[in-house]
C-alpha cells in the first residue's frame, strides 16, 4: 500500500529559545512558491527550477499539530529529550510517497526556555541568559497517521506554461503581490538572470530556502560553492523580495535561526551560542532500511570546515539587517514579533555586545571573518564588521520588543550606537584636511587630552595616498589600532557606511564625490572594486601570506565584485545621486551576461574575467538584479537604509560624574561632526 506519513522529531544541543514561536511557521508549513510573469528566456543556459506543489499547514507551540490532508495528521508531544546531533532531517516526497519533517519541539511553556534578560544596575554586564528546566523535559511523543493511496489529494490551480522548453510560472508572483510593476520592457539580460536565478533556488522538504553560492556547470571542485551562504543570499533575498516573492526569505530566515543553537566544535571548543552559520547545504541520503526512500538533512557550517576555520562573524549581522528589511518589504511585521526570532536577535547581540578587554567600541575581530574571507591584513576593526554591526544594532532597536526583560538590552543598544557612530566618524574618517593634520602629528603623548590618542607615526602615511586623495571628498580608512591605520579604501564599508548613517552626512557625500572623481580607480570597466589600491611585491608577501589567490588586483586584492553594484545603488539613491548608480550598471549590463556572470574581475581596471573566478555567481546575478530594480522603486529602497539619528552624538555614556574628569574625550570633536 503506498502510504504518507509525517513525523516530529528535534535532536539539538540544549539551547535558550524557543524554535516554534506562531501559526503558519514556514518551517514547518509547507507552502506553494510562485514565480512572477516573466516570458521568452530565449537566452537562459538553464531550465527553471521546478518547485513542487505542497498543501499547507500551520503549527503551534503546545501540542504540534500539521495537517495536509483529511487523512494525514501529526502530532508533538510538549517536551523532548535533547540531543547534540548535528542534522535537521525530514524526508520529502520528491523520491517517495513519504514525507517526515522533523521538527523542534520545545516546550509548553514559553517562559520556562526562553532568554531573559536582568537589568544590573552600576555593572557593565547587561545582560545574564539562562535556561528554566531546560533539561529536565519529558520524552517526545509521536503519533503517526498513515494514509492510503485511495485518497484523493486536492489539486492546485496549475499556472505554469512551457516557454522556450522551461516550465514557467505566470502568476503574479509570492501572494498575488502587485506594487513592484513596472511599465519598462524587461531587457534580454535580465530575464535571462531571472532564469539562472530561480534556477539555482534549493529545496528543503519542499520548501525553498535559499541558493546555492555558484552553478557553474564547467566547476568539476565547487568546493562550498554549492552551498547556500548567508552573506551571499542576501541579494537574492532582496530580489525575490522586491519582486513580491517573500516565502523563500521567509523560510530562509526561519532555517537559519534554528541552525543558530546546534553543536559546533572545533579543537573541543565551541564559540558564543549566538553564532549564525557561514552557510549550510541540504543533503538527500537514503533511509537505513528503506529502499527507495530518502531523507533531506541540513549539514551547516560555523567555520569549522571553513578555509583557515574562521568564525563568520558577517553572518548574524546580515541576519538581522535581512530580518528588517524582509518586515519593511511585504509588511509582515508578525516574524519579528515571534518569540524564537526575538530570542535569536538577542542571542547575536549578547554575543556582539559581551564586554571583553577592548577599550573600544568596535568589535574586535579575526582576519577573514567577513566577505574577505581570506588573509588580508583586515584583523583588529575593520570597517566592514563596523558598518554591519552598526546596522545590526539599529535594525535590533527597531524589532526588539521592549518590556522589563529587554529594556537594559535596548540601553545597552543606544549606548554602543553613540559610542560607535562618535568613534568612526571622529578617527576613521580621512580628507585632505585630516591627511595634513596626521602629517604632523606628534608622537609619544601621554596625556587624556592627546590629540594622537593612537600613537599613529607619520611615517604610515602611504605616498599613493598623498596624491590620490581627492580636494572634495573623503572616505573611512580600513582599520584602526593602536599605531596602526590602514588607509586602503574598502568599498563595502564605506557603502554601509552611508546606508546606516554610521558616517555622518557630510562625510557621506565626501565618499560619493570620491567615488565620482576616482572612478576609473574604483569602478573602470566593471564595478566595483572591493578595495583600493592592492598590496603588491614585498607588502602582499607579508600581509597575504603570498596567498596564490589574492594576487595583487585580482580576488579580494583590489578585485572587481559586481555583486557590490546593489549596495552602491542603495547608496546612491540614499544620497539623491542615482545617476552613478545608471553609470555603474549600464557598465556591468554590457559585459555580466556576455562573460557568464562571473563571481569577480581581475586586473587594475578590471578588463579580465578572474582566474580562479566562478561562473554564473548568484551574487552577481542578484545584485545586478536588485540593482535594476532599486532604480526602479527608489520609494522601496527608502525603507532599506536608515537616516541621521541626530540624538545618538548626545547619550554620551562616558560616567564623567563617577570618574571625576573634568572634561569628555568627545566634547572638542563634537561640534565639526
């Protein structure tokens, strides 16, 4: 008899949250995913990916209840015993008439395993997690249902056609969605990249919840590029959302959060519970005993299989700005208010905001624990990190719910944001003016009112630097540590830099008439470069390692990244100058598809596909797409990036009247900032 049936079950590491936190959770639910009106892809390489249909159903905390059809019902018990397992498994019906999701189950009751938070009043720990009987649960009890192969299964209303050999969907997209149309002729280019993007979209149990890195068809070792990467999905996420298309960042969002808590070792020793994954991939392997019949299983990666096994300290950050701006797009508010996704954003924030020895505001990081995920002389605070945590910070002000468990939590926000937001834009920010006054900098001064206060020698100013810089503009350095500045321009920092207003609004309009008046150094023949200049002879030896990957102008030495093109035309918009933007794009329009979408380009002005450069990038193609249709909804990309906060330069939190000191360190600095 063919039967179907379904199964809850959850081994996870012990963990203080809830993972099943409101109705119609799309990790459980499976839903239909659409695909908008999109016709004649006479120049797609790939078929459409086929999404199946599945039946819905809803979930709740107490007593787990799915039912997909009359006959087809499953049931959790209230508790379970938790494991350390390392995978997330359900069986999906794509190779067999069975399908068992497995599912967390975490308890009855929602204040007996969540986060709470203490205030401490005179104490610089803020916040204390711990977990109520978190251990003590009674064992999961299953029931199972098995139905016939005589019932009938109600059909879908089928809207896809054949067009050019592909299975297309013709609907009007993710819930009948309507406010993203445009009168413009959709061009060649673009529907061919909505093609390979949907193409490359995986499936979880039947439900969409990502794509992978690259689907190079030519890459015989794709290494991790078959995986889906947090950093790397968030233009598609963006894309599929822009376009109406919300269910698959939904799912995503959901996904990862519950990878948040599972087991992750390396050497014996586990890093802070709030870490997200670097990526994760859905493995199909067959059932013990069940021929025919295979399981989907969730294998994520916290870095311990990484290239150096650095932690991605990229990916929670990314979460929450994902988490935001999937709520500002389709409205769907109700996510941020789960109990489970509340307690992964405080998760990631204890994890940023635990004190440690660091007299500064930024967080301290590893080489390679962001998109350049490679040796680049980037250790200490780069700003990439500082830019996204300060984005972080203010998408978590933003979501949190404040009552008296998250209120110290919500203070501790708004300080960090003052201190932050002073700190970059006081000693990272660079001009002509500033380059003269490092110049003459006096060293060695002991004193709280030096004005080296980093001990920064002269000598460190590059002679590129002396004639690069431009009159009129500016930008934020790399890096910052005690008698050390790296003034190499790295783009996607001071791209979020002016998204968040982490710099202030002179300074970012001083970045956009740099990138105006030094683009045939930034942006030449393919946009953008991810920094500037690269580290050649003896200086990429010792930073790089003589790393065979990043030669000098080529990868993350001063390669060009289309996928940059989104966050440039966020910016752009942001500043009322998307003219760069159309410059910028109408560029890479010419040659993406041409070249197969590549991942970078090489070479100075990047002429040059990159010699160990991936084809058909998602990236690439997701960024050019949400590029396109940024331009086209400047209204949208409004809700995507955050104006001045005039109120943060004055919580100053310094404590003068504790310490005794007469005067604040930021007092002198405020008025011209």
């Amino acid at each position: 008899m063919n039967t179907t049936s379904c199964i809850g079950l959850s081994t996870m590491k012990p963990c203080c949250r809830l993972l099943i936190g409101c109705r119609n959770s799309s990790i459980f639910a499976i839903r239909n995913f659409h695909h908008s009106s999109v016709d004649n892809f006479s120049k797609s390489r790939y078929k459409l990916h086929d999404l199946k249909g599945f039946h819905d159903c809803s979930s709740k905390i107490l007593g787990f209840r799915c039912v997909i059809d009359p006959n087809r019902k499953v049931f959790c018990g209230s508790g379970s015993n938790w494991g350390q397992a390392r995978v997330f498994t359900s069986v999906c019906p794509n190779r067999s008439g069975r399908c068992i999701s497995v599912i967390a189950n975490v308890a009855s009751d929602y204040r007996s395993h969540s986060t709470s938070v203490e205030a401490h009043v005179n104490e610089k720990s803020f916040e204390t997690i711990y977990i109520h009987g978190g251990l003590n649960v009674k064992p999961l009890v299953i029931e199972r249902i098995e139905r016939g192969s005589d019932v009938a299964i109600p059909e879908k209303e089928d809207n896809r056609v054949e067009v050019n050999g592909s299975n297309v969907n013709i609907s009007e997209g993710l819930n009948d969605s309507k406010f993203f149309t445009s009168d413009r002729e959709v061009s060649e280019v673009e529907k061919e990249a909505w093609d390979l993007l949907r193409s490359v979209v995986v499936d979880y149990c039947g439900n969409p919840v990502g794509t992978v890195a690259a689907s190079d068809p030519a890459d015989k070792q794709p290494l991790n590029y078959d995986q889906v990467f947090i950093r790397d999905f968030v233009p598609s996420a963006l894309a599929f959302l822009l376009n109406g298309e919300g269910e698959i960042v939904k799912n995503f969002l959901l996904h990862t959060l519950q990878l948040q808590s599972w087991e992750k070792t390396v050497d014996c020793h586990s890093p802070g519970q709030g870490l997200m994954p670097a990526s994760f991939k859905v493995r199909s392997v067959p059932l013990d005993g069940r021929d025919g019949e295979f399981e989907d299983v969730l294998d994520p990666d916290f870095g311990e299989s990484a290239i150096g096994r650095v932690a991605p300290v990229d990916s929670g950050l990314w979460w929450i700005i994902l988490l935001r701006a999937y709520g500002k797009i389709t409205g769907d508010y109700a996510l941020q208010e789960r109990v489970d996704v509340q307690t992964g954003i405080r998760l990631i924030l204890n994890l940023c905001l635990t004190d440690g020895f660091d007299m500064f505001p930024t967080l301290l990081v590893t080489d390679g624990s962001c998109m350049i995920d490679r040796r680049m002389g980037i250790h200490g605070h780069p700003l990439e990190i500082q830019a996204l945590f300060y984005s972080a910070l203010r998408s978590s002000r933003e979501m949190l719910t404040v009552n008296d468990a998250t209120s110290n939590l919500v203070a501790a926000i708004n300080n960090r944001l003052s201190a932050l937001s002073f700190h970059i834009r006081e000693y990272y920010w660079v001009d002509m003016k500033k380059i003269n006054e490092i110049y003459r900098y006096k060293t060695e001064e002991y004193s709280t009112e030096a004005i080296n206060k980093f001990n920064i020698y002269p000598d460190q100013i590059p002679s590129w630097l002396l004639d690069w810089i431009p009159d009129t503009g500016g930008y934020l350095i790399g890096n910052l540590q005690p008698a050390h500045m790296d003034f190499r321009f790295f783009t996607l920092g001071n791209l979020w830099s002016i998204v968040s207003s982490l710099g202030s609004p002179e300074q970012n309009e001083g970045i956009l008439n740099l990138v105006e008046d030094k683009w045939d150094d930034l942006v030449s023949f393919m946009p953008l470069k991810i920094c500037y200049p690269a580290l050649e002879n003896e200086e990429w030896r010792i930073i790089t390692g003589s790393d065979p990957k990043n030669t000098p102008w080529s990868y993350h030495n001063g390669g060009s990244w289309p996928t940059l093109l989104w966050q440039f035309t966020l910016a752009c918009i942001k500043m009322k100058r998307p003219e760069l933007a159309r410059n910028a794009i109408a560029l890479a329009e010419k040659r993406l598809s041409e070249d197969h979408w590549p991942e970078y380009y090489d070479t100075r002005h990047g002429k040059f596909i990159g010699k160990q450069s991936r084809l058909y990038q998602t990236w690439t193609i997701a960024g050019f797409l949400t590029s396109k249709m940024l331009l086209e909804n400047p209204e949208m990309a409004s809700t995507l990036f955050w104006e001045e906060d005039y109120n943060l330069l004055e919580n100053c939190v310094c404590g003068l009247g504790k310490t005794g000191r007469k005067k604040c360190s930021r007092v002198a600095a405020r008025s011209p900032i």
